[in-house]
C-alpha cells in the first residue's frame, strides 16, 4: 500500500491528482484504520500515517483521510483552539488551497472564503501573488502556506499579502524553514533539478529559509508571533496527531 501510494504521488500530475485523490482517501483510510494516530481535522484514527517527501521520505506523516501533513494539523489546532476562525463572521483569501483544508473552509457558514492561485484547480481567482486583483484592506484572514519559498520576488509578494489585508487583519504565512541557519539561502546558479531538490527540499523552490524569515516579514510591515505551537500541547498530544516538535507557525498581523 505505501509502495503504490509513493508511485501514485510521483507519476500523476497535481491536477490529477487532486480529483484521483476523492476516490483514493477513502480506500487508504479504511485498508489503515487504527487507534495508534489521529488526524485531528477530522478525527478519525489509524494504526499508521503514511510516509511523504520529496527525496527523503518521513514516515507516518501523511493522513490517509484528509491528506494533511504534520503543517496541516499544528495549523488546525491552532485556528481552532487559539482563535475566532471557526465563530465569527470572517472575509477570508486562501493561497494554494490545501486539499485538507479547502471543502471544509468553503463549508464554514460563517466565512466569505476566497481561493487563489496560479494554477491549481481549485482557485477561484487565478492571480500572480506578485499582482493581485484586489483592492487595498480587503480580507480579515489571508493563510499563504508553503507558497513564499516558489516566488522569486517574495518582497513584493509579501508587499502584496500586506496590502490586501484589513487592519487588524491576521495572515498566517507558513513556508519550509531551517531554523538553524540564520540566514535564508538561495543560488540561482544552481539549475540542476536533483540538486535543486538536494538543497532547496523541491526542485521548484526557490530559497531555504532561515530564522531571519520573521524579521523580513516585520520589515514589510507585519507584527509577527513566532508561535511554537507544539510547546502548547502535550508530548502525548504531539504524538497522537503526528507533529512536528517546534514547528513554528508565523501568525502576522497588520
């Protein structure tokens, strides 16, 4: 079962993949349902996650139901447990949207939800990050996960996330990020895909971010918390739902 879910994820193009994946979930949930690990977006357990990653695979990672990763989840508890996302009426821009995430935001009664991007079918507005068709102090909410690390002007799309949003507003930027470099790096001399994956995580990314991430944000304009949101839950809780300990999640508001 993971040697063909692995084959899947490589062969089929993210269009695809996308639409193939409402008949593969509920086959993977039901061949490893469990009690070991729980997928808290919505809350079925199995006996093992599936194992993700590009080059280096992490095992029990990936939800068989939801298709969340371990960034998914921490954002999840976070929005629920920390916030006002799920209860108050809110006008919300999603970049990218993540399968895990997208049908149950769309449902949510109390958000005027949006999806953008590029290229994924499930954008509502296909835009360039870098360009936005929207007018200044737009949307309450903005989450632009794991977008950042693919632009190569990621100034002027974080000007452009900053602009869109209200006053007040809250945008949660997550992207790939190596805490112990204090630097962000980026070579654009190095053109080989392999070895762009090698360095980078994916041959598509762009820069490996370090800690100064937080500071270019707040150079834009944002206030930005640094939440480690694993230290808020317990160990036993870490577990259980497949985290990664001391992720951080950038929560910025304007």
């Amino acid at each position: 079962m993971k040697k063909l879910f692995k084959f899947i994820l490589n062969t089929i193009p993210r269009p695809l993949l996308i639409r193939a994946s409402y008949v593969i979930r509920p086959i993977l949930a039901s061949a490893l349902k469990g009690s070991t690990f729980t997928d808290p977006i919505d809350g079925k357990s199995f006996r093992n996650f599936l194992p993700y990653g590009y080059g280096q695979q992490r095992n029990n990672v990936l939800s068989p139901s939801t298709l969340s990763l371990e960034r998914h989840r921490l954002l999840w508890l976070y929005l629920k447990n920390e916030t006002d996302f799920f209860s108050a009426p809110k006008k919300v821009l999603h970049f990218a949207p993540e399968q895990a995430f997208y049908k149950l935001f769309r449902n949510q009664k109390n958000l005027n939800y949006t999806t953008t991007d590029l290229f994924s079918p499930l954008a509502d507005v296909k835009a360039d990050i870098c360009n936005l068709p929207f007018e200044n102090d737009t949307y309450d909410i903005i989450l632009c996960n794991h977008v950042l690390e693919h632009i190569p002007d990621d100034t002027k799309a974080m000007q452009e996330l900053y602009r869109v949003l209200k006053p007040g507003g809250m945008g949660v930027f997550q992207i790939p990020q190596d805490l112990k470099r204090a630097e962000t790096f980026s070579d654009d001399t190095i053109t080989d895909q392999k070895e762009r994956a090698q360095i980078f995580g994916q041959y598509d990314h762009v820069r490996i971010y370090g800690r100064d991430y937080f500071d270019k944000l707040r150079s834009i304009g944002f206030t930005v918390i640094e939440e480690d949101y694993t230290k808020k839950l317990s160990p036993e809780m870490v577990t259980q739902y497949c985290l990664a300990p001391g992720e951080i999640i950038p929560v910025c508001y304007k």
